[in-house]
C-alpha cells in the first residue's frame, strides 16, 4: 500500500469513530450489551489514549535516530484511567486533534523519511510506514466492535 494511501486512512480514522458513535446517549454509550467486553465509551476512550501513545512513537521515529517505544498495557490503562468517566465529545476531539496535527508533518516527509526506525519493545524494529499501518489499522480494528454493540443494542447504524 502506498504512503499516500495509508495518510489518507489515517486521516479518515477520526470520522470512522465519529460516525460509528452518532445518535448514541449516554446509557447507550455506557452499556456492555456483551459480556466480558468494554462498553463502547471505553472503546473510544481506549482510542484515544493509544492515539496518544501511536503519535508519540510516530513523532520519536521523525525526530529521533532509532528511539526506544515502549509497549503499553491496555487493560491497565482501561483498569486506572477512568474510561467510563470519560466525555465522549472530548474523547473525540482528542482522536481528531492529534490526527490532523501530525499528518501535516507526515504529509511533508520524504521517501527516505519512512524508512527511518524506531525499536518498539515488543515488536521489535518497525519502521515510520509500519508504524503509521499499525496506528491505522487500530480504528479500523475497534470500529467494528462498536458496531457489534450497537447491533446486540438494536440501536441502527
């Protein structure tokens, strides 16, 4: 896939989420129609904090000369920060914000640029491109679950 592909998913990760989330209300939003899975509040929450943490390693591959990215936990972070408290509206914003401000400096990046590398602890050396598929691929990933709560609610899409 091309970079210029992968920009563009990237860029329309945020409406991807802001879509799969309209017309809910807040119980909605809070429900776990399937046991043992997060409500869709948490799922958007868990978005945005790992978009946080996707441009943070973006950022240090572009900056920096192979910088270390350390692994996260998601249950922890789900676990210790309050996602069901979480306002859904700010949630979004967040996703938003951070998109639209790196991919102006993504957009200026030479061929050379991409191939440039970080060493994630776990996965070991991933270049900028296989970072930003990892990034892109995490909505597309999560979308579908929100969509599956939505049918086990009977809320239409």
């Amino acid at each position: 896939m091309s970079t210029s592909s992968l920009l563009d998913r990237y860029a329309a990760g945020p409406a991807l989420v802001r879509q799969a989330v309209t017309g809910l209300t807040r119980e909605q939003l809070l429900a776990r129609p399937i046991p043992g899975k997060w409500s869709t509040l948490e799922v958007v929450a868990h978005l945005a904090d790992f978009e946080i943490v996707g441009c943070d390693r973006l950022a240090a591959v572009i900056a920096e000369d192979e910088p270390m990215l350390p692994g996260r936990d998601e249950q922890r972070y789900a676990a210790r920060l309050g996602y069901a408290a979480r306002d859904l509206e700010e949630q979004l914003r967040l996703i938003e914000a951070c998109r639209a401000n790196l991919l102006r400096v993504m957009r200026s990046l030479t061929a050379a640029d991409w191939q440039r590398r970080g060493i994630h602890t776990e996965a070991g050396p991933l270049t900028l491109e296989q970072l930003l598929e990892r990034v892109v691929r995490h909505v597309e990933h999560h979308v579908p679950f929100i969509a599956e709560k939505r049918r086990a609610l009977q809320i239409p899409a």
